[in-house]
C-alpha cells in the first residue's frame, strides 16, 4: 500500500511540476521572469499544492479542477521564500540546495521577483479557475482565503513574530505556537482549504480541512526545527544550524528534542483522527505520517 501512495505522490508532484512550468512560462530576455522561474522551478517538497489536489480528490472531484490553486499556493510559497532569504530577514545564501535566489540575481530583482510570483498567483487563481470551470463565488473566496494567509493574518505577521524572536529572551511556548499558527500552518490551511473549495466541499469537509491543515502545519515546523538542528545543508537544502546562530528560540531548543519530537507525534494523531472520518484519506493519513518523521 506504501508503494502505492509513493507513486501518487510522484505523480501529484509530475502533475505540479508540469502546471507550474505552464503557468509561468520563460520569455526571452526578461530577467525578471527567468528569476521568478528559478526558484518556482528549483524543486522542493511541493507539500502544499499537492494537499491541494489530495483533499481535492478526498472530497470526490477530479483534481484538475484544483490545479490552478495548487499552482498558486506554490507561487505564493515561492515568493515567500525568495523574501525569506533576503539579507534583511534570514540572510540565507542556499534554498532548495541551489543559490538563494537574491545571490544570483541581487536584491533588488530578487525583491520584484517574489511579488511578481504573488502577482502572477492571483491571476492563476481567476485566470485558471475560470478555465476549469469554477464559479465566480468559487474564484472570489479562494482569492480571499490566499491573500488571507499570506498576509497580515498569515506568513507576514508569522514572519514578524520570528524576526523579533531574534535573540529574544522572553518568547515561551504559547509565542512559539503563534508563530508557527501564523508562519507555517496558516498556508497548510490554505492549501487544504482551496482543494475543498475547488471541489465544492460543504462546510464540515471544509472545516476538518482547516483543522487538519493547523495540525500537520504545526507538526511541520517543529519537525523543521529539530531538523535545524540535526541535518546537513546536503538533506535540508538550505543552511542548517541557523536559528542556534541568530539565538533564535525554538520548540526544540526551548523543549528539548525529545519532548519536542513527542508533541509532533501527538499532534500527527489528531491531524489523523480527523482524516479517519473520510473514507477514502488513506493517502493523506500517508503524507501526514511521512511528514513527521521525515529526515528533510
């Protein structure tokens, strides 16, 4: 059966990997997009957008239908990224075990190309729907639902709150978890969601998805954390060690590996409690388990 879900993520990630390539394509002589394609095209996990497809499929639709959210959730992904690792946030040269996308383009297009990725979402997300057939309804809240989790109610103010843990000496647990809510689990939700919404998934499905996205997000990050700690730039793709450096207080380092690694299993049990309601989760209860224990 583990074999089975490997190959539909392999083929969830061909079916990404070709969409993505579609909705940006190159243009001769034009920087700007050759920046954006580098790091939307440099690989990855591709973890949201295919949450995206799977809840999709969960809620009995053919996940095509799905397609130009999931590739917006990866734009939006991407741009987060490219500003993440600009010397004014994390400063961090490596990003999906290539050159960070500012070392070899320099800031300022670096800059241009990460709102040009969350620009060209929004557009894939009208566009696109409107192409697999979505209602005007459908379109407008799956707008709403993304610009919500990568804005002030999602990754800008997680990122805030991170900046400022920099160092900081008063940040605890509840902090940490607003953080990682904000961060890290407000685009999982997203993700989930837009499947949903594609799908036209009632209110219960959509729910469960939110919730399911909020747990998996949490457990994601703080599996991230401990991986900040015990991997090799080879396995995670980008620059290990770093939060110990910027004196950054995380769930491992303020808890400890173990009971850190404790919290991820316990919250991995919820995320799949809420999936065994559906009948047809096997692949995500898959994902999930696969997630918490991954080594990059």
């Amino acid at each position: 059966m583990n074999s089975l879900y490997s190959q539909a993520e392999t083929e969830y990630r061909r079916q990404i990997e070709r969409a993505l390539d579609r909705f940006l394509p190159s243009r001769t002589g034009d920087v700007l997009t050759e920046s954006m394609r580098y790091s939307l095209l440099a690989g990855g996990k591709r973890l949201r957008p295919i949450m995206t497809l799977a809840w999709c499929r969960l809620c009995g639709q053919d996940q095509e239908v799905a397609l130009p959210a999931a590739v917006a959730v990866e734009m939006v992904h991407t741009y987060s990224l490219i500003h993440d690792d600009l010397p004014c946030m994390d400063d961090d040269v490596l990003r999906r075990g290539y050159p960070s996308n500012h070392v070899v383009y320099g800031e300022w297009t670096a800059l241009l190309a990460g709102s040009g990725l969350y620009n060209r979402a929004i557009e894939v997300l009208v566009d696109g729907g409107k192409h697999v057939g979505l209602s005007e309804l459908q379109i407008l809240d799956s707008v709403r639902i993304l610009c919500s989790a990568a804005g002030t109610d999602g990754i800008l103010t997680g990122q805030v709150l991170d900046m400022v843990n920099n160092g900081s000496t008063l940040v605890d647990a509840d902090y940490l978890e607003r953080v990682n809510e904000k961060k890290t689990a407000s685009m999982l939700c997203a993700a989930c969601l837009l499947g949903c919404i594609a799908a036209g998934a009632d209110s219960v499905v959509t729910e469960a998805s939110v919730q399911y996205g909020r747990l998996v997000g949490l457990a994601f990050q703080m599996r991230d954390d401990i991986l900040d700690i015990q991997s090799t730039a080879a396995d995670l793709g980008k620059t290990p060690g770093k939060d110990e450096r910027e004196q950054k207080v995380t769930f491992a380092r303020l808890w400890g590996i173990e009971r850190t690694q404790k919290e991820i299993v316990r919250l991995s049990r919820e995320a799949d409690a809420v999936l065994s309601k559906f009948p047809d989760s096997g692949f995500l209860r898959w994902l999930t388990a696969r997630l918490c224990e991954r080594n990059r």
